[in-house]
C-alpha cells in the first residue's frame, strides 16, 4: 500500500517550495497522491495541478496525483481552527470571495501588524518591506519572524513568538474570521470534502473538542485528521475514537513546510508518518 500526504504548503502560503518542486518531491518519495492545501488560497492548485500533467506527458511514470485543497482559518471561542478542504473546485465563485475577503481582512491585519512592530518596538518594518521581501506569499506570522530573524531583530522563531508575535504580546492583531461551520459549507459548495485538521493542537478541553466535532457535523463535516506529524500514538489513538463515535472518515497529512518546519519531511513527518492510500480511497467515495 503506498502513502499519501494529504495537508501540504507551498511558497503561496507560508511553506519554501514552489507547488511543482512539491509534485517533483512527492514523484520522487513515491507517494500515491498529494494534496496542496495552502493556507486560505487555492492560487498554487493549477500550478501542481499541470505540472502533475506535464510529467505525464513526458511519460514518466510514478507521477502522483495532484488533490486540489485548501486550508481555511476559522475561529471559535478564540482558538484558531483549521478546516481543510480536499477535491474542491478551485473555480467556485463563492469560495473565490470568500478568499478574496479572507486577503482584505489579512492586508489589514498585517498592515496594523507592521505599525505596532514599528511604532513600539522600533523595528524597520512595514507592510510594503514585508510583501517585497515575500512576493506572492499568503502572508503569516511565520513570515514576520523569517523577516525579524533575517533582519537581526531577534535570534530566533522562539524569541519572535514569545516577546512579540504571540497573541499575548502588545504587537499582536486578530484578525476577523469566519466559523468553522462556514468553512464547512464553502468547502461542501465548491464540492469538497471538509476536513477538521489536527484537533490536537488546538488545547481545547474534551468537552470542546467534541462540541466543535457536533456542531461540525450537523453542518456537513466528513473527516478528521487522525494521523499527523506531531501527533503521539495515544493522540493518534483518541482522534480515532473521536472519528468513531461521530461517524467521521479518516484523514492524515505531514503539514510540510519547507524551510519553514525544517524538521517536517514530506509524506512522513518526522520519519514514521505513514497514511495508508486506503485512506485516499474512502474518502474518495464520499465526492
């Protein structure tokens, strides 16, 4: 049975590669299928998409396939939770404006962003230096400490997150957001599978967690992700229960990054990672 890697980031978010050097890595490990599922933009689907098609054409062979995703920030209670959407329909109007809102709400988080850094810590940052410096990227925080670490202004990715990118820190800006239940629903509307992705790592009680998981569900959720990277072997084993008892298909993913969570390796996390492409398969029927 061969692996899958179903929650991948290219450059058009926050991860290093560009979506073809992701395809070229998946051929080359030899994984079944690869989903790209960038954080709130589909703009490196058709990139992945034909690039998985030109090797085809050339006939090499071992070419995986090429699963159009994305990975929707939500909010509920506070907490940051993801939803990723498998096989959607990267052409559909109301997903498009939903991202294309999602943009707007970030260039304004990022640009109040940029001020605090600038006006209280004293940094040389703002919004036009941030976006020069990652042409085309779906800005993140992680980027903001790429650029503080690159820039000498701190040591490290700990040091940017604990002293001035953390929600806790005088710097920080929220940033609006839908709910987990309507990105449940675009997802469903441009035809994909919702997924929620790795439930623990959002430090939620159990009582939450299962809350989340009900109301969910009674909107149309169809999976959750079982087997992740960080992930011990009794965390893997409660999101399995979790996925019984509320009727959910499996699903699982390294959450690459590149360069950006070096340690992370495509298709097999940390080096045990393995999600078997039965998984693929069930979900599969589910379309």
């Amino acid at each position: 049975m061969k692996a899958v890697d179903l929650h991948t980031h290219s450059c058009k978010s926050d991860g290093s590669k560009s979506p073809s050097q992701l395809v070229d890595m998946a051929r080359e490990i030899g994984l079944a299928a690869m989903a790209l599922t960038d954080h709130d933009t589909t703009d490196g689907v058709e990139e992945a998409v034909t690039h998985a098609a030109d090797l085809r054409a050339a006939g090499l062979d071992n070419v995986p396939e090429i699963i159009p995703g994305v990975e929707l920030s939500t909010d509920k209670w506070g907490c940051d939770i993801h939803v990723v959407g498998l096989y959607i329909d990267i052409h559909n109007a109301a997903l498009q404006k939903a991202l294309t809102d999602f943009v707007l709400k970030r260039e304004k988080r990022n640009e109040l962003m940029c001020d605090r850094l600038r006006e209280l810590a004293g940094f040389d940052i703002s919004y036009e230096k941030l976006t020069a410096a990652y042409p085309g990227a779906v800005l993140t925080r992680a980027h903001y400490a790429t650029y503080l670490i690159d820039k000498g202004f701190v040591k490290d990715k700990k040091e940017a997150f604990s002293v001035y990118l953390g929600e806790d820190t005088p710097y920080f800006v929220p940033r609006e957001k839908i709910t987990p239940v309507d990105a449940v629903h675009l997802i469903l509307n441009a035809g994909g599978i919702p997924i929620l992705a790795h439930p623990m790592l959002y430090k939620l009680t159990e009582a939450q967690l299962e809350a989340l998981i009900c109301e969910m569900k009674n909107a149309g959720l169809v999976g959750i992700e079982a087997i992740y990277s960080t992930y011990t072997i009794e965390q893997e084993r409660y999101v399995r229960r979790l996925a019984e008892k509320y009727g959910l298909l499996l699903s699982g993913g390294s959450d690459y990054h590149g360069d950006a969570k070096p340690d992370i390796s495509l298709g097999t996390g940390f080096g045990k990672l393995f999600v078997p492409q039965e998984l693929l398969d069930i979900l599969k029927l589910h379309r």
